[in-house]
C-alpha cells in the first residue's frame, strides 16, 4: 500500500477519525504509550491503520542495552493492553541528529527492545543516516524516515517517510507522513490468521531464521504483495496472478474475508439468486427494478447514468475494453467512458478515488439520505489487481473499512457495489457461499 497519512500527539476522537478518512488518509500514527484501547478502536474503526511508536525522551537510544530494555517491556506491556494484533511493528525513535558514534548505542537499544516485546516485531523511527544505518546491520524490521536532520536525502529503505512538521488536518496540529507499504501498521478491522477458523485460511510459511524472513520478504517485494515475513494466501495469489498459473477462478480467504480472483468477469442482471452461478457475487447498485449504477453486459447499456446523477453526482466504473484492458473512471454518464466497451459495473470509488460525498452517498433531505449506503453492513467489492479480478465479500464493515480494506489486498483499482440484504456470493467453498437465493439485478461473475 502506498498513501499518506499522519503522526500527532493530540488523541483522535471520532470526529477526527472521520474527517481524517474524508481528507484521503489512510494511516494515524500514535504514540503506543499514550493511545487508549478506546482511541485504537475509533481509529479503527473509522477505515484507518494505525502505526505504532514508543518514546519516553528523544534521545533514549543513547542508553543502549539498559533503556532498550526497559523501554522493550513497557511497550510491550501496553501493545497487550490494546490486544494490538502480531502483525503490528513498534517503533522506537531517536528523535534527535544522530552521529556515527551513536549507531552501535541505538542498535544495542533495538536489539535489547526487541527481546521484551514477546511476538512484535520493533522498527526505528529516525534521520536517513539511522534508518540506513539500521537497514544495513539488520537491527530491525521497521524504517520510519524524518526528513528532519536527513539534509534532503530521500528515503531508500524507510516504508515510512515524515516529510513536514507542524502542519493542520481535520483540525488538529499533525506531521504530515506517507507510506510505500502497509508493513508494520494493523487494525482491529482484519481477523488475524491463528484466530480463523480451522479450514477457513491455509497454512502460514514463516520464516525460522533470519535469512529465511529475509528471503520471503524479498519474494514478496518482487512481487507487490503485503511485506510481513509470512507467505499465507494473499502472497502466494499474488505469485500466480504474476505467473499466470492455469489455476483461476480461485476461492480464497485473505485475511478472513471471502475472496474469488479470476482472470476476467462477465456481467448480468439475472433476476436470480447467485447460487445458480460459478463464482459470482453481487455487483453493482439496483432500485429494486434492475440496475441504477452504470451497467454494461456484453457490450450492451443496460444502465447508462450514474445511480445520483439526478443529484448532479458522478460514480466511479470499473470497466473492460473488448479484447483490452480493464480501466476505472469516475463520470455521470457512459458516454463519458472510452468506447468498445466489454463490461462496465458502476459504484462508489475506492482507493484514490473514494469520496462518498462526491459521489452523493449523503442527506439530500427526507427521503433523500443515501449515507445509509455506507453504513456497517456487509458489503461487495469489485476490484483489479495483477491484471486479475477481484471479488470481495466484505463482511460487517463501513463504507471507510471498506475502503481500507481495498488498500490491504493491494488492489490497484475497485468499486463497492451493493450490499445490505443484497450482498450475495457463490464461490466454490463454503465460507464463501452468502445468501444464495436472493434474486440479483445486477451481478458480476469470475470467469477463466
């Protein structure tokens, strides 16, 4: 994942949290030792990922083995109050101009840190000399980059880059940071692997010495996949979408979601329920009579306007051109999309483009509130990555969850459809296998 987010001192209420996600971020990061269980959540559950850092004085780092200790147990002991999941890094900072007779001090403290903080992994927060530095001698799993004390050196090895101080967002004094990976950051949002149900997620590969983490995570850069040192489900599809393995359609489950990954899709409004078709799922929005989001099926229009264009708003397409490439496009009506079109499902943007105020999930006035779109409810997501499709049951999460959770599969573009008592799914295994008989005016089907 790649997007921008925040780091600050001030507690985020829900308020925040929100207008955080209107703005487009998709990250906070808060000091471990002063965030509450109750702070996490609504960060949470607003769509945004958390990262985590633990600082006690700017220079702590300086003490070596002793403070890394010392500091390893307390973050510890708070990640275990926030139940924070495994797959979140904490970071620890040397918040100061670091000079080369400091690196073996902050090593002995990462290192000393690390051995108290039981199955979390830790990360340096620091100028680029400290984060190169720490890259160099495998001190650590996490690189959060200042450009501070950095003089104009761009990151190399930092997933994570603070790059201005002292700024505003929604209302409070934040710095201003930004991501080339989700590694290290979490939420309570994704079930965590060893949680799942027995049968429901495959096998996880971890890696048992250094350079055997350092080989998977190589993999998985190579690859564009999630880098967290475990080769489970949402890796080893990543592998074959870039192999090209005679294998799909697929039914998995990533991250305790229902997921089907095919090479294309067809559309139809079948006026049945989905369990009379292979790997299908519902897609885009209907008013009850056929679809009322833009609508294409082989080739032909059966809706040609946005679902609010009545209110002056657009929607965002996930498309296909006819023996060409997929593509996505926010616009009012079809004739704004390129022409020759195979299929098209229209539905609320995600990613870089995901505004539901823009695209009119909002009160235009009784009897006109669409924001009940986006509520907690299940919902359905079609999305592209790796030059595949992307079918995605999102069970029990908000428009903004949603949203996060595109990001968190990696998925280069994607549209949410319907959902309510319409999100439907027939995929080859059980847990994906969701209200078959409701009849579908508007469905979407993986297809070899």
């Amino acid at each position: 994942m790649s997007g921008k987010g925040i780091d600050c001192n001030t507690v985020i209420n829900s308020t925040v949290a929100a207008d955080l996600v209107r703005s487009g971020y998709a990250f906070v990061c808060r000091y471990i030792n002063r965030m509450s269980s109750a702070e996490a959540h609504i960060i949470s559950d607003a769509g945004l990922n958390i990262l985590t850092v633990y600082e006690t004085t700017a220079d702590r780092p300086r003490g070596g083995t002793s403070t890394g200790n010392a500091d390893g147990a307390a973050a510890y002991k708070q990640a275990q109050a926030l139940e924070m999941p495994t797959t979140g890094i904490i970071y620890f900072t040397a918040d100061f101009e670091a000079k080369p007779t400091d690196m073996n001090n902050i090593e002995s403290y990462l290192r000393a840190a690390r051995t108290q903080t039981g199955p979390y992994e830790v990360g340096i927060y620091g100028d680029y000399s400290v984060v190169e530095e720490m890259f160099k001698r495998n001190a650590c799993k996490g690189f959060w980059q200042t450009y501070a004390w950095s003089n104009g050196q761009a990151p190399v090895h930092a997933t994570v880059y603070q790059y201005k101080n002292d700024q505003m967002a929604a209302g409070i004094s934040v710095d201003f940071d930004e991501a080339y990976s989700d590694v290290g950051m979490w939420s309570y949002r994704i079930n965590q692997v060893e949680n799942l149900p027995k049968g429901t997620t495959m096998n996880i590969v971890q890696g048992s010495t250094v350079d055997e983490t350092k080989m998977i995570d190589g993999i998985q850069k190579s690859i564009g996949a999630v880098v967290d040192g475990e080769i489970g489900t949402q890796t080893m599809s990543d592998i074959a979408c870039r192999l090209k393995a005679d294998c799909f359609p697929l039914t998995l489950s990533i991250y305790g979601m229902p997921v089907i990954i095919a090479n294309d899709l067809v559309t139809a409004s079948p006026h049945a329920g989905v369990g009379g078709f292979d790997y299908s799922m519902t897609g885009g929005f209907n008013n009850g009579g056929g679809p009322c989001s833009i609508c294409v099926i082989d080739g032909q229009v059966i809706c040609g306007t946005a679902c609010h264009s009545a209110y002056g708003c657009p929607e965002t397409v996930l498309y296909k051109i006819k023996d060409g490439p997929f593509g996505i496009k926010r616009v009012k009506s079809v004739d704004e999309l390129p022409a020759n079109l195979w299929w098209a499902v229209g539905g609320l943007g995600l990613g870089s483009t995901y505004n539901p105020d823009l695209e009119g999930f909002k009160n235009f006035g009784p009897g006109q509130d669409f924001s009940d779109v986006i509520r907690d409810t299940d919902h359905c997501m079609v999305g592209i990555k790796n030059n595949h499709t992307y079918q995605v049951y999102c069970a029990s999460m908000t428009g903004a969850r949603v949203n996060a959770f595109a990001a968190t599969l990696g998925l280069e573009m994607a549209v949410m459809g319907d959902g309510g008592s319409w999100a439907a799914m027939n995929g080859s295994e059980t847990f994906a296998q969701k209200n078959l008989d409701h009849p579908q005016l508007f469905m979407v089907q993986g297809v070899k």
